[in-house]
C-alpha cells in the first residue's frame, strides 16, 4: 500500500478555479473507475488551502498521470498556486475507513 498527501495554499482568487478542475479530475475517476485506488481531496476551514490523499494497493499504478483532467490540473498549477506544494510519499496507514463521498 502506497500512501500520497500533497498540501498546498491556492491565491484566494483562484479557489474556484482549483475546485473546479479538482472536480474534474474526480469526474474522470468515476468514469475511468480503476481498482485498488483511493483519492480524497479537502478544503481546509482557512479557505484556501487543499490537501490530496491517495492511497493505491501497491498493485497497480495511481491513475492521476494518465487523466487528461489531471494534466489540465497540472497545467496552471504554478499560477494559481500561493505556497506549495508539498508532498508526503512515505506516510504509513495506521487505520482505514472507505472515503465519504463528496
């Protein structure tokens, strides 16, 4: 298993923007529906910043690299973002409940 978050502060007139391209990305998961993955993304009470949990079986690939609306998400990062990102590939399960749904 295979545990990723990323934080990071978007500029107070691009959170809009993020959400929705953040939701894209979802919108193509559902779509895409690949096995043995777990992706959860929240806004933080402070408004601007998100953090981004995966969590892959560690038998398949994470799928992100291979959405075109993660790569459109990728695209315009630097603009919108204010800090960050930073990134947390070695974080360990300590318990595991299913994602609620958004």
């Amino acid at each position: 298993m295979s545990v990723t978050i990323v934080r990071y502060r978007v500029k107070p007139d691009h959170v809009e923007e993020n959400a929705r391209l953040v939701r894209a990305v979802y919108d193509e998961l559902a779509a895409v529906a690949p096995s043995g993955f777990h992706y959860a993304t929240s806004l933080l009470d402070d408004g601007t910043t998100f953090v981004h949990v995966a969590i892959t079986d560690g038998a398949t690939p994470a799928p992100l690299p291979g959405l075109a609306a993660f790569a459109t998400f990728q695209a315009g990062l630097d603009a919108r973002v204010e800090e960050g990102p930073t990134f947390e590939r070695s974080a360990s399960v300590v318990g595991s409940y299913p994602f609620a749904a958004g």
